[in-house]
C-alpha cells in the first residue's frame, strides 16, 4: 500500500511540476502524502511493538525514505506545510513507540518511564510545533 | 463569497468610513490572532500530543499514589487547573511553544482529575456533569488557548447530552444536538458583534468547536453501539427552519423575487429530500454560514462532513444500486439547472 501511494504521489508531483495547470490542487497532494506515511507508520509500530517479529524492516525503511523525499527532495518554496507536519507526526509516533517500548519493558521503575515518556511526547511535538511556525513564517 | 472581516474593517479606515480608533483596536485584536494562530494541521498536532502527554501525566499521578481519591482528586484537580490557567497566562508563555503545551497538558490533566474525582466522590452524573459545564464556562473565559477552547466547547456538549439522556428527557439527544447547532448558528450570525465583546479570542475557537460536535452528534447517530438518535423529525425540521430563515434574512428585498423564490424552494426541497438524513442540511446551513463570514475554515469543515452525510444518505437509502445511480445523475442534474437559473436571473 505504502509503495503504490508513494508512487501515485510521486507521479503527481511529477506532473504538477512538468503541467501545473489542471493539477493545482493541493489537497490530492496532501491526501497522498498522508496515505503513504499512515502505511509507513503502522508497519514501523509493529515491527517495535512485536517482539517475535522477524520479517523485514519495511515499515522503517519506507519511513525513512518518505521522510527524506518531503524535507530533502522538495523545494521549500514548492512545499506545502502539510507533509513535513504530516512526516513530524509520523517521526513523533514511532520515537514514543520505540522509547516506550524501552522504558516500559526494560525499566524496573516503570512509573519514571511513564513520566518520561509524557515529557517526550511533550517536547517532541512542542519542538515540531515551533519549528513548523518558523517554517511558515520563513516561507 | 464575502471578504474577511479584516480585510473590511481595513478597507474602511482607508476610507475614513469608521473612527480610525475603533478600526486600529479591532485591527490589533485581528492582527494578534492572525499572528498567534498555525494552521489547522499544526494545531491538530499540538492538540493530539497534549491529549496523549495528559494521558501519560495522569498515569504516573495515580501509578505513584500522590492523588488523593474521591473529592480529593477533584480539589487537585482544581488547583492544576487553576496552574494551567495561570501558567497560559504568563508573559513567558506568549513565546514558548513548549510552556503552551504542558499548559495544555495540565488544562486536560485538571480535567480528567475534577471529573475523576467528583464522579467517585458525589456518584450522580447530574453533579459531574454540572461541574464539568461550569468547568468549561471558565475554561472558555480565563485560559487563552485556542485549543482548549475549542475542546471545552466539545465537553460541553458532550456534559449537555449526558445530562438529557440521564434525565430521560424526550427526545433529549435530539435536544442536545439542536442546543449545539442554534448556538453555533447564533455564535458565527453575530460573529462581528461578539468580537467587539469581552472574549474576542474566544468566538472563533468555541464556534468551530460547536459546529464540529453538532456534526459528531450526527454522525455518531450513524453507528448504531451509541443508541443516539440525534437525527430525528425534530432535528430535521429545525433545520431546514434555520435554514430557510438565514436564507430569508440574507436574500432581503430578493426574497419575492425569481431567484429569491427559486432559493428558498430549494432549501425546502432538499429538506424534504434528505429528512432522513439531517446532517445534509446542516452542512448546507453551515455552508451558508461560511459564505457569510468568509471564514475558509468553517467552509472547508462544512464540505467536509457535507460529502460525508451525503455519502452516508446514499449508502443508507434503501434501493437498488441501479435506483441510486439514477437519483445520484438527478441530484447532480438539477444541482446544475438551479446554478444555470441563478446565474441566468443574476
């Protein structure tokens, strides 16, 4: 699902850059970006979560390049704030997942790693927020 | 569409049309919003993270037993509550995204403790339910957060209806949705004025917040586990009420006319139409409300949950899919008669 909606986006980026003029809309873009990390996500929480999980780390590795296509390969001024806050939530998502998973089953004090991982989810998505203001101000 | 208020109000002391002074006070409200306010999907995810921080704060609150049981936890609640709201309010959070967000963390820590605690200590849903609508009131007045308020707007309703199904009122889901949707209605219809008022801030944030749990009301009549049946005879009609009284307001000396007439006969036919599925109209009546305030965001969220009711009218008419495709190239053909004669009589 992830690789057949990267593709899809891929091909409409594409395209709005080559003819921009019927492809304007933003929301097609914006749709397709979030399908493709929502299928990134979930896989990468699932390989963290399943102890007994053997298959290959798809999930991560999909994440992974998406993140790198939405704040490396497009332009900034092309960019629409939408995807790096779509692809901050998806990071967010999978470092609570992973830091939970390491404070809540290896800690012996599980009340501090809850603690922790309260202030995590806090900094991490204040941190996200702030730069997302900056970025749109910038822009 | 019309243009924002702002754009107006700045178009009007160019024109020396409004006492300048007047004009720059309410610029500087606008303009504070303006420059304080992300967008929609950066609010989403400030809103998101507080709720799952909250959730994790008030873990390790009852994992290493310092809340009190009962009312005890209410009376602590309280006093997070009340740091919340003086921590939001400090100089040093005007800047800081991050004292923003644990602010809003114990906003719904608070919360969760005063409901907690008076609900195991008074066990009557009246009480609670009370406390949580005065908890809100004061949550919408004194804590400057977009996001609370919008979320406050929410539990009140959400208070409302506990408080009409308990009391086994008539029809009461009913009434808590219509509750929701004329105060909603009467919040955006005098938006300029209440602007001009005590919470400024305030109106946008508790009007989306109104809308968006009228809408969840319905849409939660839809999945039958929650028993809610918001969407009745009396919501419908009510509806289409409002309705046809914004468009009779809006139309003024049209309202005799050809498209005067060829509107309001519309708005009575689609309601007649879609009674069994109320939640169209009030999208169309939201619409409405969008177009009048020139506000993007209520449009966007009114052909949000317009496309869904819709969908959900049509899933759910009980006829054959050949009957439906035949209504669905209906629907659309005399969609495109009425914009043909509007445009033709304009």
């Amino acid at each position: 699902m992830c690789s057949t909606n990267s593709l899809a986006w891929g091909a409409w980026e594409f395209f709005r850059r080559r003819n921009p003029g019927p492809l304007t809309s933003s929301w097609v873009s914006r749709a397709l970006a979030a399908l493709c990390l929502f299928y990134a996500a979930v896989p990468s929480w699932m390989a963290i979560l399943d102890s007994r999980f053997e298959g290959p780390w798809l999930g991560p590795v999909f994440l992974a390049a998406l993140l790198v296509a939405i704040f490396r390969l497009l332009r900034p001024r092309e960019r629409d704030l939408f995807q790096p806050a779509a692809g901050l939530a998806a990071a967010i998502s999978v470092v609570t997942v992973t830091a939970s998973r390491v404070l809540l089953e290896e800690s012996e004090t599980q009340e501090a790693g809850v603690l922790l991982i309260g202030f995590l989810v806090l900094a991490q998505v204040a941190g996200a927020a702030a730069w997302l203001r900056r970025a749109g101000r910038s822009s | 569409m019309r243009p924002p208020l702002l754009e107006v109000l700045r178009q009007l002391g160019r024109e020396s049309l409004l006492d300048p002074e007047a004009v720059s006070g309410l610029l500087a409200i606008g303009d504070q919003g303006e420059r304080h306010s992300a967008p929609w999907f950066v609010r989403l995810l400030v809103g998101c993270g507080a709720w799952v921080a909250s959730g994790f704060l008030v873990a390790f609150l009852f994992m290493v037993e310092v809340v009190p049981e009962d009312l005890g936890a209410a009376f602590f609640g309280a006093f997070v509550l009340v740091g919340a709201g003086a921590l939001r309010r400090s100089p040093a959070a005007a800047g800081s995204d991050f004292l923003q967000q644990s602010a809003l963390a114990g906003w719904l820590v608070g919360q969760l403790l005063v409901v907690f605690g008076v609900g195991e200590g008074t066990e009557s849903l009246p009480v609670t339910a009370g406390i949580v609508l005065v908890v809100q009131a004061f949550s919408v007045a004194f804590f400057p957060d977009a996001v609370a308020r919008f979320l406050a707007s929410g539990f009140a309703v959400a208070a409302l209806l506990a408080l009409m199904l308990h009391w086994k009122i008539p029809q009461g889901d009913e009434l808590a949705f219509l509750l929701s949707a004329v105060a909603a209605g009467l919040l955006w219809w005098h938006r300029p004025a209440l602007l001009s008022g005590r919470f400024p801030q305030a109106v946008g944030p508790v009007g989306y917040g109104l809308v968006f749990s009228a809408f969840t009301l319905l849409a939660l009549a839809l999945a039958d586990p929650f028993e809610l049946h918001p969407s009745g005879t009396l919501s419908s009609t009510a509806l289409v009420a409002g309705v046809l009284l914004m468009a009779w307001c809006l139309l003024g000396e049209r309202r005799r006319s050809g498209p005067g007439l060829a509107v309001m006969g519309f708005v009575l036919l689609l309601g007649l139409a879609t009674s069994s599925a109320p939640g169209v109209m009030a999208a169309a009546g939201t619409l409405v409300l969008g177009f009048r305030s020139g506000e993007r965001g209520l449009l966007g969220l009114a052909w949000s949950f317009l496309l869904f009711f819709l969908a959900a009218f049509y899933y759910n008419l009980e006829v054959t899919l050949w009957e439906k495709s035949g209504l669905l190239l209906a629907s659309g053909a005399l969609l495109l008669g009425l914009r043909t004669l509007l445009r033709r009589c304009r």
